[in-house]
C-alpha cells in the first residue's frame, strides 16, 4: 500500500479485534480453477483462526480441506466514506479430532443453515492484513461529506 493512498494499515493485533466483531466474513477459495467467493458466519479461536462451521456434505468443505484459502470480513459506513477490510490468509482444515469437534460444538459458530452432519473448518492465519479509510481523506484532498 502507498502511503497517499488514503488508507491506514492495520497491525495483526487491531485486525483481530475487528474480526472478532465482525458477524459474517467471507471464505475465497477455488472452484474449477476459478475463484470462488462465500458469506459464512464465522469466530476467532484463541489463536486467532478463523473457525466457520459447515454441512459435511458440503461443496466448500471437500473445496477448502488442505487448501490455501482466503478469508475476508470489512465493516462500512457509506455515509461517511469509512470502513475497515480485514484478510486471513492461511490453509484450511477440516476438524476432525474427536475431542476439538466436540469441544467446538461448545463453544465455536452455530451455522446459519444447520445440516444433518455438520463440521468445522479452521483457517490457520499465516498472513493477517487489513487496511482503514477514515472519512474519504488522503494526501490528495478531503472528500466534502455533506454534499
């Protein structure tokens, strides 16, 4: 990112935080050689691996199991010109210890669309990266909000 271009960088820490708030976040991955973009609900584990739950007979859990996978989650505010985005990126798992299954069916994302069968997906974060707009500002000039 170039330092005019009107954004902030995010450090890994403040991205997490603003991924834990975030209630839906999306998973890319790779369909057919070509990318592939999902909505899911989804929450941090304490490691800060995105956990996202899913029908086992699903198209995106044979997708993403052991694949590099990217997961992204933003907020807005289109009025004034705002926003964060946030991006995982990281291998993608699907949980299969006994234990961890049980334990994040405690505690870990209820789906939104609950299945027969369902499991979870774990994206390690290899890379975090995020970026901030605040108010349409830059180098180059303010945008003037109350037009």
């Amino acid at each position: 990112m170039y330092a005019n271009d009107g954004f902030r960088e995010l450090g890994r820490d403040e991205c997490l935080r603003l991924l834990a708030r975030a209630p839906i976040g999306r998973i890319v991955h790779t369909r057919l050689a070509l990318p592939a973009v999902l909505p899911v609900n989804f929450t941090l584990d304490e490691r800060g691996a995105v956990v996202l739950c899913t029908s086992a007979a699903s198209e995106l859990a044979r997708a993403v199991d052991g694949a590099v996978v990217a997961f992204e989650a933003d907020a807005v505010d289109a009025a004034r010109h705002s926003g964060w985005s946030v991006v995982v990126t990281g291998t993608a798992t699907v949980v299969t210890d006994p234990a961890e299954h049980a334990r994040l069916a405690r505690t870990g994302p209820r789906s939104w669309a609950p299945a027969p069968e369902e499991v979870f997906v774990r994206i390690e974060p290899e890379l975090v990266t995020g970026r901030e707009l605040a108010g349409g500002q830059s180098l180059y000039g303010c945008l003037d909000l109350r037009a």
